[in-house]
C-alpha cells in the first residue's frame, strides 16, 4: 500500500521558516518524480514545487521562487520543502504527491500525479 505522510506545518508569524518533510512507503520512491502543492479553502490545488527522481532538477512556481527550496532524500524516502520568509499568502494546506511521470518541470500540474498525501496545514500570520 502506497503511503505518503507530510508533518512540519505549523502557525508561524509573518517572516519566519517552515520545513516540511514527507515520508514515501510502498513504493521505490526513486522512479518517481515528486511535488508540493497547497490549497485554500474554495481555492483550486496549485503546484508550488516539482523535483525529478534524482534531486537533480526542480522547478518553482513564482509564487514561492527564491523563498522555497525543494529537495529529496531517496535513501530515507523523503521529500522536503524548506519554506523561508512566509507571507500571509503561502497560507494553506501543504501536500506532497509523486508521479510515475518523468516530467517535472512546469507547468506543476495535479492530474499528474498519481499519489497524494493526506496535507499538513500551515498558517501564516501577519
């Protein structure tokens, strides 16, 4: 059973860090390409940041490009997302997913990506 479990969302204030990690079981996390998205409440899911099986290539969205970093770890399974100078708007629920698809680069796109954790939320206050 494929299982991917995100922890490290939290209320920060305005400015500060978050780092996510995310914990891939069931599957040879190194055959798959991975991502972050977030979503807000009436808001469609949107792709934040995308990586290839290797780490080697990453893409970001504008959003987030020059404050969020994404990286794997494929020998514990795990894809993280170090989040620097929060705003008000990186707000929302934070999910990881990996797809069987070599294509990493932008768009991030949801419907391809064929696992999904269950989202960890982070609030940023102003």
């Amino acid at each position: 059973q494929v299982q991917l479990m995100e922890s490290g969302g939290a209320s920060v204030q305005a400015g500060q860090s978050l780092k996510l990690s995310c914990v891939v079981s069931g599957l040879t996390f190194a055959d798959y390409s991975a991502a972050w998205f977030r979503q807000t409440p009436g808001k469609e899911r949107e792709g934040v940041a995308s990586i290839n099986r290797n780490g080697g290539n990453f893409a970001y969205e504008d959003a987030v490009k020059g404050r969020f970093t994404i990286y794997r770890d494929n020998d514990k399974n795990t894809l993280y997302l170090q989040m620097d100078r929060l705003t008000p708007e990186d707000t929302g629920m934070y999910y990881c997913a990996a797809s069987s698809s070599r294509r990493w680069w932008l768009p991030i796109r949801a419907d391809e990506y064929h696992y999904w954790g269950q989202g960890t939320q982070v609030t940023v206050s102003s």
